[in-house]
C-alpha cells in the first residue's frame, strides 16, 4: 500500500511538475477541480492561479479531471496529496458520495478540508461520521432569484417552461427546484421542463420544439447561459420579441442579451472567487483559525439590464 | 466477397436500379409512417413553423452525415467528427473575431479556416489510418480526444461571440419557410449523390467497401481514395462547425460531444452498411429525417426526455435488424 501511495506520489510529482523542492515555511494547498473543459472551472482555476500570486503566502497545487464523471481522478488526486502532506485540500467533489472517504481520510491524516462548489451528501456523510462545513452558493436560492425576476415581470399565473441542466446532476437539480419554488409561488402555469444537458445547441432544438407545442409560453427560464442563449437564439429564428428568458452564471456572451433585453436576467454566483475564496478560508485554519461550520454561503447576485 | 461481386466494382451506376428503390422505399416508408402518426398525434407537427423547426434541427447532423457516407462506404467509421466540428469552430470563431478587417473579410476568413481545420483532421484521419492498415475506429477515437483537446487549448476552453451581424443572419435566414442552412445541407447531398453515382471516383469508393483487393488489383491508388473519404468527412465537419456557428452565434469547445454517434446513426438508419460498400447519401437525407422527427415528434406528444432516448435507440437496432436481412436479399 505504502509502496503504492508512493508510486502514485511519484507519479503526480511527475504529472504536476512541481517537483522543485517546497518552501518549508509555506503552507501548502491542494486544489481539486472539477472539469477544466468547463468553462465556470477553468475561470475558478484562472481565479485561484491569480490569488496564489497576489497572495504570495502559500503554495497552490491544482488538479483537475479530463470530464464531468472523472471520479477516479479526483480520489486518486486526494490520495496523492494525503501522501504528499499537504497542509489544506480545498475540493469541489465531482460526486458527493464518492468523494466522503478520500475527504474522511485526508481529515484523519491532519489536513484540513474545505469543501466548495457542491456539498457532500449528507447522509453519506453523517454515515462515515464526518463532519464538514460547505461553502458554497446556494444554487436553489439563485434560481428562485432568476425565476421571481421573471414571475414579477410577467404577473401571476404567467406560462413558462423550464430547460434543465444534466440529469442527477446535483446544481442542475437545485436550479430546478429553485424555478419550481417560483412557480409555487407566483402560481405559475408550468407548461414543460426538460433537459438540454448545460449545451447551447440542444436547448436550440429543444425550445424550438416546445414553443411549437406551446406558441402560449411566456417565460423561460434556464439552468444556465449556455442554454438561454440556445433559447434566445432559437426566440429570434421564431421571431417572437414576447418571450422572456432567465438564466444563470453569468457568462460573459449573454452581457449584450441582458443589455438589449433578449434576456431579462442572470444569476452571478462569481465562481472565478470561489476557488480563491475557499482558499483563503482553508488557510485561516491552517493559520490556527475556528473550524468551518455549516454552510457558508457565497455571495450571489441577480444580474439585470439595470 | 463473390466472384460477381469482383466483377461488379465498376459495374454501372444503379440508383434506380429495383434494389436501390427497394431499400430507398422502405426507409421512406418508415418516415411517412412515423410523419403520420405525429401528424395524427399532435396538432402542430404539420404546421409550417414546425417544418421550419424540424429542417433546420437535421441541417447540422445531415451535414456529418453526409461525410460520414463516405467513410462507411468505404468499410470505415470516423468517431471524430463532433470534436472536429468543435475544433473548426473554435478556429474559425478566433479568426472570424479578430480585429483591423472588414466584415466580408472576415466572414470568408472563418470558413476558410473553418473548413481547412476540418480538412486537416481528415486527411490526418485517412493518412494514419490508410497508411498503415489501421483500424479507423482507434484512429479516429484518437482524433476524437486531439481535437477536442485542440479546441479547449486554442479556446482556453472559453465560449467565443459577437460575430458579424450578416454572418449570424446567415444562419436564421428563410426562403419560402426553408432555412438557408438547410439548403446548404441539402445541395451537399446533391453533390455526394453525383459524385458517389455518377463519378469514378464514387463507384471506387463503393467498389473498396465490396472488395478492397480488387480495386487494388485493378491498378487503383485505393491509399488516396481512402484518404479522400476521410477528408471529405473532415470537411463536413468544417462545414458543419461553419452552420453551428452561424445558427448560435457561438463558438464553444465543448460543442458537438456525441454529434458523431448521431451522424453514424443517421447513415445507418438511412441503409448504408457498417461493413461498407453497399448504401446511398439519399438513404442518409432519410436516415436524418428519421431522427430529427423522432426528436421533434416525441417532445411535441409530451414523452420524457429519457423515453425519447430509448426509443431513439430501439430505431438504431431496428435499422441494424432490417440491414441484415437487406445484405442476406441482395446477395441472393
């Protein structure tokens, strides 16, 4: 086992390339991403690379996974860093069962974890007898946000549809759910949801198809801005001007939608901080600091034309 | 592989022989089957906003699939196309968005390196794969994952936008309710019907799905008609990556993951034979019709996305099923 863990030190030394030798009077983080094919992590990874030299106080490693459903690589990359001893992980788990023992061992090895982006699970959780704080945005709340946003502007009772994220994703389900407590309680009349899986050209097709079977539908509302944009492009195909769109995160190619009114709103949950936020907690325990507790909540915002 | 089949490599151009009919007819047949049922089963499936719809949600995957014919013809598979498309509009995104050139300059600049970035994939496709023998598969399972790791290097895996007002109007543009883009598509399937039917080069391109040794023996560079097919394939990804960006006014590198299993299908379904030589790029217009009705028919009568999945795939092996029983009839 030793014998392994070593092997697979090795090998990430190697992977990294940070083999030069570490500063001893540092203290040391081990990031661990999410898919850096993803554009909201590759700008969390942006982010964090920017802080660690803004900072200077600390030593950032960061891994990443090759898609969305990499678990493997998010273990083994906990593994590798229990046996490194690094003094912090900060880790945005690629599943929030799958990721409670690497965590549960990292902790009994000394390191001090920070959990961002999408919480573990807590059954599993409480299961294994870990406990850990989460930080992290409130994917629920933001959609209510973006859906009350659109329910204000169109009244009670208004017809709209949902446009999922990836099914059994965990913020693709949250996001719903938060479009669903605004059509709860503005009593709107939910006409479909379905999934575009996050992408621009299938929310395309599928919109397109809903608003042939629904020509009535007066709202959207998106689990992110990839697929708003799908929608937006797929209103102007149809030439309605009447349908108002939501979205969520904030990326950069919906500013001029949101700015000419092709969207009514975005959420920003600021995910280029996250990662270098989480960071900065980690290391105020490493400094001695209070553990975490519960959730603490990042700062979201709702993005209007205003 | 006969001694009549041999001698059939270079035999005449059959698209209206009575088998070609046949199989055309049925397939055909299987799409004014599933066109009247939706028609039957929900109001707007015949309304001309839903032709529009449906029209313009095939154009991207005929195109691949179009390509596609090619290489199946030819006994290969090309599973890079999606990433290629990707590839080609990250390339053509960069360059349709860099500044100090006019509009017109601009909008030609993109497809040029649209449709050169897709090109380039293909003919690294054939070359590798041709040269030593390869199986296309591993090949272009490779491709897959170089030019999906291209396209999020050169992207820094961000969404590129703002593209040319004209070049976006493009995209959405109608005639007589029939989308541009899908004109486009369909002037493709023209031209690879003429070419597959009507060129030598086409009925070699049959001829080495039926008997590779035989063109071979015949004295024909079967190395570079090989390699055609897969740079034609690899231009239709380019093409493609061209409309994608025209109807999103996006260039994302993370579009068209699992595209190339919908081109495959679209061939497939459409009657070409996974085992090459024996198939035709009208069978994949139809083969295309199939699945976008499908996807469009299915949501309008309110099926869960996971039962359209299903279905999706039950049509896949239905098409497979009957194949088999077409090559056992064709052989006889």
């Amino acid at each position: 086992m030793k014998l392994m863990n070593f092997a697979a030190a090795a090998v990430t030394g190697i992977l990294l390339s940070t083999t030069a030798v570490m500063a001893q009077d540092k203290p040391v983080v081990g990031l661990v991403m999410k898919s850096l094919a993803n554009e909201f992590f590759q700008n969390m990874m942006v982010g964090a690379e920017e802080h660690v030299k803004a900072r200077g106080d600390y030593e950032l490693i960061a891994v990443g996974m090759q898609n969305e459903t990499d678990f493997e690589a998010q273990i083994n990359a906990v593994d590798n860093f229990i046996t490194r001893g690094v003094d912090a992980i900060v880790i945005a788990p690629a599943d929030s069962r799958a990721m409670v023992r690497p965590v549960k061992r990292a902790i009994a090895a000394g390191i001090k974890v920070v959990n961002f982006d999408v919480a573990l699970d807590a059954d599993a959780k409480a299961q294994q007898g870990l406990e850990l704080a989460f930080v992290g945005p409130d994917n629920r709340g933001g959609a209510k946000m973006a859906g009350d946003a659109l329910a204000q502007a169109l009244g009670e009772g208004a017809k709209v549809v949902i446009i999922e994220g990836n099914p059994g994703a965990d913020n693709a389900t949250e996001r719903r759910l938060g479009f669903e407590d605004t059509v709860a309680e503005y009593k709107l009349d939910l006409l479909d949801s379905r999934t575009a899986h996050w992408e621009t050209e299938e929310a395309n097709q599928v919109f397109s198809t809903m608003l042939t079977a629904h020509p009535d539908i007066q709202g959207v509302m998106a689990a992110n801005d990839s697929m708003a944009v799908g929608v937006v492009k797929a209103l102007e195909s149809a030439g309605r001007t009447d349908i108002l769109v939501v979205g969520f995160d904030n990326i950069p190619a919906v500013g001029p939608m949101i700015a000419d009114g092709r969207m009514l709103a975005t959420v920003d949950q600021f995910g280029t901080r996250m990662a270098a936020d989480s960071i900065d907690l980690a290391l105020g325990i490493v400094a001695g600091g209070p553990d975490l507790e519960g959730w603490v909540k990042t700062e979201i915002q709702l993005v209007t034309a205003k | 592989m006969s001694a009549h089949e041999t001698q059939d490599v270079l035999a005449k151009p059959s698209p209206f022989s009575f088998k070609s009919i046949v199989n055309n007819a049925g397939i055909g047949l299987a799409l004014l089957v599933l066109i009247l049922f939706f028609s039957v089963t929900t109001e707007f499936f015949l309304s001309p906003n839903n032709i529009t719809n449906i029209l313009t949600q095939i154009t991207i995957n005929l195109i691949l699939a179009v390509g596609m014919t090619f290489v199946i013809l030819i006994g290969g598979i090309d599973l890079s196309v999606g990433s290629v498309m990707a590839f080609a509009a990250v390339i053509a995104g960069k360059a349709i968005t860099l500044s100090g050139l006019g509009t017109a300059e601009l909008i030609l600049l993109a497809i040029a390196a649209g449709l050169f970035a897709g090109l380039i994939c293909g003919v690294l496709n054939g070359v590798l794969s041709a040269y030593w023998a390869l199986p296309s598969f591993i090949i272009t399972l490779g491709m897959l994952n170089i030019a999906r790791g291209a396209a999020l290097q050169v992207s820094g895996a961000q969404t590129i936008y703002s593209f040319p007002y004209a070049f976006e109007e493009f995209g959405s543009m109608l005639i007589f309710g029939v989308p541009v883009v899908f004109l486009l598509a369909l002037f493709l399937v023209l031209i690879a019907w003429f070419v597959l039917n009507r060129t030598v080069f086409g009925r070699l391109i049959y001829g080495i799905g039926n008997n590779e040794e035989a063109v071979r023996l015949a004295g024909h560079p079967v190395f570079w008609y090989k390699v055609a097919a897969f740079t034609i394939c690899g231009a239709t990804a380019g093409i493609a990556a061209i409309v994608y960006m025209a109807r999103l006014s996006i260039s994302s590198p993370i579009a068209g993951i699992g595209f190339e299993l919908n081109a495959i299908a679209a061939v497939i379904i459409g009657g070409t034979s996974l085992a090459g030589g024996r198939g035709s790029v009208i069978g994949t217009l139809l083969g295309a019709f199939i699945i976008g009705v499908l996807a469009n028919g299915l949501i309008l009568i309110g099926l869960s996305d996971f039962m359209r999945q299903m279905i999706t795939g039950v049509v896949i092996i239905i098409a497979v099923i009957l194949d088999h029983y077409r090559a056992k009839l064709s052989s006889r």
